[in-house]
C-alpha cells in the first residue's frame, strides 16, 4: 500500500480524536504503512500539554480546535487528502450524548465545506477543504443491536452519509469528485484487555468473560485498525488521482443515489476469533502461568439491576449475531498483515507485570521509521 509518490506538503492526514492511550494505537498503524509524523496532523483541544508537546517534538502537525467550535475548524481539512477519526470523545464510562454534534461540525468542515448547505441541522461553516477520504472507526453490530453506544456510533456514520448525497446534490459531483467514506467497524479491541478491571485478575490466573464457553469474540488491534485506515486512503488517493476515475457528472436521483454508494463504504473487521476459554490458553502462554476462563453470571444479574448501559453491552455479546470473515479482509487487503490475539500478547509483552494500559498512552512508544506494510 505504501508508495512515496503519494506524500507530498498536499496530502497529510487528519488524525481526529486519536492523542489518548488507544488512539496511539492507531497512529502507530498509520507510521506502520508509511506516512511519516509531519504528514499527520493531529487536533487536539489543548496543545500545551506535555503529550502533545512530546508529540510535536518528535515531528507531528499537532493542531489546537474544539469539536464543539465550527469557527476553530476552518479550514481543518485545507492540506489533508485524508481523514481518520478514532473517537469523538474520551474513553467515559457513561454515553457521551454531544458525539453526534462534534461529527456534524467536523463534517460542515470537510465533507460540505459550504456556507449554506442544505441540511439546517449542520453548522453553516465557510471552510476549505482537500480531504479525498474520510475513515470513522465504528462498531460491528445488526440493526437490531439494542445498545445505545453503538447505535451513537452509526448515526455518525449516518452524518457522513447524508453529507456525501448533500454535496452530490449541490455541485452535480460525480463520486470521484466527493470524499469516500469507509466506517471500519470492529468488536472488542485487543487493548481493552490491558484495561486495569481486566489485565490484574488475568495475571493472578482468572479471566471472567460473560459470555458461554463455545461463543466466539471478534478482536482486532488498535494497530491494525490505524494500518486498515491509512490502506484505504493511500489507496482512494491513488483511484481518485487516476484519469479513469472521471466520471461525468449528473443531477439524477437515481444517478445521485448511485454515486452515493460508491462513496459510502461500511467494513467489518477483525484479526482474530476465539472463545473464551481459547482467549485464556493464549494469556496463560504469554504470561507463563496458568488462566482460567470462568463465566460470571452473578456480574450479569448485577449489571441488569444497577449498570443498565453495561448491561446491554453484556446482552449484545451474548446474543450478537453479526459475523466478519477475516480471510476475506486478508484478500481485500493484502499489504497488511492482521495481528492475531497471541501475537498481540506478544507485540505489547503482555507478560512485562510492570506494564499497564497507560503505558500505551507514552509517545515514546511509538515506532517510527519502520514500514511493515508491502
């Protein structure tokens, strides 16, 4: 995937919501594929500090805006042929409700880019913008999900979608002349289990899982999600600059419509699928000491009677029938290697006990320089 020719002072990346512990995770996917600091600009909402001055020493475009401010995202997208956006808000314990807003901003930015647009519910902005390709880290899950976190997750989705028929509508675009968006949407990542509920119990040799014993999880590394990420728009980059990608334009509803899906991309992905007791013989080989998968229904009852949101999170792993097939992801991407879970175990040393979760959070973390992709 990776090819110089394509990272030129025109074509950085804009790096949304990714300057916390996992969100590193995922810069270190896209240094993984090519794109060197200087070609990721990040925002953030406070640039002093000492993270993101670490950040800015090592070479990053660390950029200060507020999600929740249109005017501080004029022009945000001016310089940047791509977009990824790993989270509109902090890691919060209870539904953050303003996600939606902060997307519909962020969208009147990049995608609309207009002063009046067509939908009154998004902010009227007059901003520039280069970006080809915008990439929305979301959530696997049917329609009939029930669990309020996902669904926040695919009404943004939804936002990006209505602004790409907005701009069809309003310039009689043809799909290479409108931003593709892709939602990567994923399971459980790997690194919630470095989390301090789960990681302590797991060394001391129990790993409780509410689900039953044969059911089988999809995981996926906040790595890989950043190296799938920066594929994608490497790759739309190189479509979109291609004289064959002209199409000609028209103002047709079902042409709109047409060009539309072409340009809205929904993606289930993962890099691994094992039950939990499969999940425990892989801890107990990494950290050399013995892990018991155990079932806790007594913490299913409790969260039905005190943690409704967990709760529904614990129902939808128990009855989640939505499915990704991870050959076929290999294929479709071919340049990227998906971390299986015992090679993350490996790749994080899960067995350093003096590790923790925050450590993920340390820009010295990241490795730069070093491309794994083909």
């Amino acid at each position: 995937w990776s090819n110089e020719q394509y990272y030129n002072k025109n074509n950085k990346v804009l790096v949304v919501g990714a300057t916390g512990t996992t969100g590193l995770r995922a810069i270190q996917g896209l240094l993984d594929v090519g794109y060197p600091p200087h070609q990721l600009k990040l925002v953030t909402r406070n640039v002093h500090k000492p993270d993101m001055m670490k950040l800015k020493q090592i070479g990053f475009d660390v950029v200060q805006a507020d999600l929740e401010d249109p005017s501080t995202l004029i022009n945000i997208g001016k310089d940047c042929a791509g977009c990824y956006i790993h989270s509109f808000s902090s890691d919060t314990a209870e539904l953050d409700t303003k996600e939606v807003e902060r997307a519909k901003n962020l969208c009147s930015a990049i995608i609309l880019c207009e002063k009046d647009n067509d939908d009154e519910q998004l902010p009227a902005i007059s901003t520039i913008s280069s970006v080809q390709c915008v990439v929305y880290n979301s959530a696997a899950a049917a329609p009939d999900h029930g669990v309020k976190r996902i669904q926040q997750k695919h009404d943004i989705e939804k936002v990006f979608q209505t602004a790409i028929i907005d701009r069809l509508k309003r310039e009689a675009s043809s799909s290479s002349q409108v931003p593709q968006f892709t939602s990567l949407r994923a399971n459980l990542f790997m690194e919630e289990l470095w989390k301090k509920y789960t990681r302590p119990q797991i060394l001391a040799g129990k790993y409780p899982l509410p689900v039953h014993r044969r059911r089988k999880i999809y995981l996926v590394s906040v790595r890989d999600m950043g190296q799938l990420a920066g594929a994608i728009m490497i790759q739309t980059q190189k479509q979109k600059s291609s004289p064959l990608q002209q199409e000609e334009s028209s103002t047709s509803s079902s042409t709109i419509l047409l060009a539309a899906s072409q340009c809205s991309h929904v993606l289930n992905i993962a890099g691994d699928c094992l039950t939990g007791p499969q999940i425990a013989t892989a801890f107990a080989k990494s950290q050399n000491s013995a892990v018991r998968y155990f079932n806790p229904r007594w913490f299913t009852f409790k969260a039905r009677l005190k943690f409704r949101e967990l709760y529904e999170q614990i129902k939808f792993m128990q009855t989640s029938k939505e499915t990704t097939d991870i050959e076929v992801l290999k294929t479709k991407f071919p340049g990227i290697v998906l971390t299986s879970f015992e090679e993350f175990l490996d790749e994080t040393s899960w067995s350093n006990r003096t590790k923790t979760f925050e450590n993920f959070a340390d820009p010295r973390s990241l490795i730069i320089g070093r491309n794994t992709s083909n």
